[in-house]
C-alpha cells in the first residue's frame, strides 16, 4: 500500500510514517496541500491522508482538488471530535472524502493501539476502492422519473422514507437534501456510516445543508413529517408499530453500527409497501439485501446511479439483487420525492 500523509505537523507526519511503514506501507509526506498536489504530479499513492487545518491550502480545499484532478481516495485526519474542529472534515466528505477519523493520540494514550489499528484497517480497506469521479453541473438537467412509477407509490400513500448512505454518502446527501423541498408530508430516517465521535458534527453539517430539522433520535419517539432522523451512536435505527423509532444496542459481532439492512428490513416489516427505500453511495453491500425485501414488501425503492456515486459499491450491490424500481442520480431521486409529495398534496 502506497500513502501520501498530509500533514503540517513533523511530530504528527514522524508518527503516521513510522506507523504505515511498520506495518508494510510505502509512504511520502507532504507538509502542505499544495505540496501534496506537486507531489501527486509525479507519485502514484493508493490513498490519502489529509489533516484539516494547514496554513495556505486547508484540508476541504486540498480534498476537492486532489478529488477532482486524480480521483484518489482521501481519508480525512481531525486532532479533535469536537464541532469546531471537525466542521472542516464535514466539508471534506461533502466533497467526497471516502472517510474521517480522529488522528491517534502518542504512544502513550490509553486508546493508541485502539486507534492504530483502526487507521490502518480504514487506511487498508478504503486503498481497494475505485473512486468515481464524474463532472457536476449545479444545472444539471433532471430527467423526470416515469409516471407510471410516481402514480403506484402515490396509490401506497408512504408514510416513511429510509435512506442508506456510506463512503461517499455525504456527497450525494448533499445534493439529494439540497433539491428537496421543504415541508416533506413524511418523516426521513438517515443510516449513514461515520466513525465514533462525529455523529454530532455530521448532524451540524445536515442542518447546513436542509431546511429540515435534523434529530438524532430517541427511542420510541414519535417520527414526525419533515424531520430527518439519525440513530445515535452505538445503535441500531428501526421502526416500529405507526412511525415510532426503535432502537437496539448494536452487538459485537455486527459489522455495521448503524445498519442500512437493518434499516430497511425493519422498515419493510412495520410498513410494507407505505414506505420508500433509497440506497445512496457506498462501500461494500449493506442495504442491498434490505432494499430488496423492501422492494418484495411492494415499497418504492430508488437507488443512485453508480455513475454518479463517489463509490458504487453499495449501489451496484442493490441493483445486482435487483432491488431498485428506479436507478437515478442523487438530484433525480430528491426530484421523484418531489413529484410524489406534490401529487399527494394535490
């Protein structure tokens, strides 16, 4: 595995190479984001590690180019959790960074071979991934999804929407939550894979980003219309007899916390067919399986276009189970709630 450390820290760069190099990892460091850049002009890496804040270029501005003149996979490094700290990296995957972390503390912290371990299986896995890339118009033009689909879930009446989004997913929410309109006559349930610790800030950049109010949810609470819920950490999001939230303490051997297939199935077992599925851009294949006992259940079920996914693993996964009713882009997907809630107000 080949890396790229950007980082303007010497001790912070001094721990990162002697951690990747032991375990294996050919590493460069660039102590800028635009040395990274003159570096990335003659050296391959597999991937990217990017701190957040540098003097000159910041981490967002960096991730953004590196993104779109070498379609790298970058994982974001934040020194802190807190808000303000990682309001950066929440801009980073907006972008489309595949992942953020929190950096490993010295050799010292009670949590350091916790957080290594972390770093380099994240580091591992994301190097595999083939980020997708595609140029994106702010005027893009939105095909309208077929009638005949808008009218068979307008007869459903739904009731819920459930959302799945992982490596890569904040770009795609960006663009979904920003052409929907606001007053959604349903209540919108989020799974989205994020490391511990950046719930809160993830939650902050949603609100950035919609008009609607954003929850991280509590259990047996009431879902409301036009509310985007997230479940908290640690947790598994469901839902349960009439639109009430259902959590259950994630176990030990479950891979994802939260899960889209848990998700979904619950939503397929409580709904049925009043509900809509939407499977966004991903790693890997949680949510397929979901989406389509979704689909089964008489649900619409709509899934990113792969072109159009920083990652398309997950929505490729669906589509491979054939558990999409409609395969849109991101924008496409948010313009089809649309016309639903439209002709159902009408």
């Amino acid at each position: 595995m080949r890396v790229l450390v950007v980082d303007d820290s010497p001790v912070v760069c001094m721990l990162l190479r002697a951690m990747l190099e032991s375990s294996g990892a050919e590493v460069r460091v660039a102590v800028s984001g635009a040395q990274a850049l003159e570096i990335l002009g003659r050296y391959a890496p597999d991937i990217v590690t990017m701190d957040v804040h540098m003097p000159g270029m910041d981490g967002y501005t960096a991730t953004s180019l590196i993104l779109k003149q070498y379609a790298l996979p970058v994982v974001v490094l934040t020194a802190s959790t807190n808000l303000s700290e990682s309001a950066t990296a929440m801009r980073a995957l907006e972008v489309g960074a595949v992942a953020v972390l929190e950096k490993p503390a010295g050799p010292d912290a009670p949590d350091f071979d916790q957080r290594t371990d972390e770093l380099l299986r994240t580091l591992r896995v994301m190097s595999q991934v083939k980020v997708v890339r595609r140029p994106r118009s702010s005027a893009q033009r939105i095909v309208p999804a077929p009638a005949g689909r808008i009218g068979a879930a307008i007869a459903t009446t739904p009731r819920l929407v459930a959302i799945a989004a992982s490596a890569g997913g904040p770009a795609a929410l960006k663009t979904f939550l920003q052409r929907l309109r606001p007053n959604q006559p349903w209540p919108l349930i989020l799974v989205q894979h994020i490391a511990p610790g950046f719930l809160a800030s993830f939650a902050q950049w949603l609100e950035s980003v919609t008009s609607m109010s954003v929850r991280i949810a509590s259990d047996g609470e009431v879902l409301h219309p036009g509310v985007l819920y997230l479940a908290p950490e640690g947790w598994q999001a469901g839902v349960a007899g009439s639109c009430r939230m259902r959590l259950e303490k994630c176990g030990l051997e479950q891979t994802f916390c939260p899960s889209a297939d848990d998700l979904f199935f619950s939503v397929a077992k409580a709904l049925g067919k009043q509900a809509i599925g939407i499977q966004l851009s991903g790693m890997g294949r949680d949510g397929a399986a979901g989406l389509s006992e979704l689909r089964r259940a008489g649900a619409m079920t709509l899934v990113q276009d792969p072109g159009d996914a920083v990652i398309d693993s997950m929505p490729r996964a669906a589509i491979d189970l054939q558990a999409a009713c409609e395969v849109l882009p991101s924008g496409g997907i948010a313009e089809m709630i649309n016309s639903i809630a439209e002709q159902l107000a009408s």
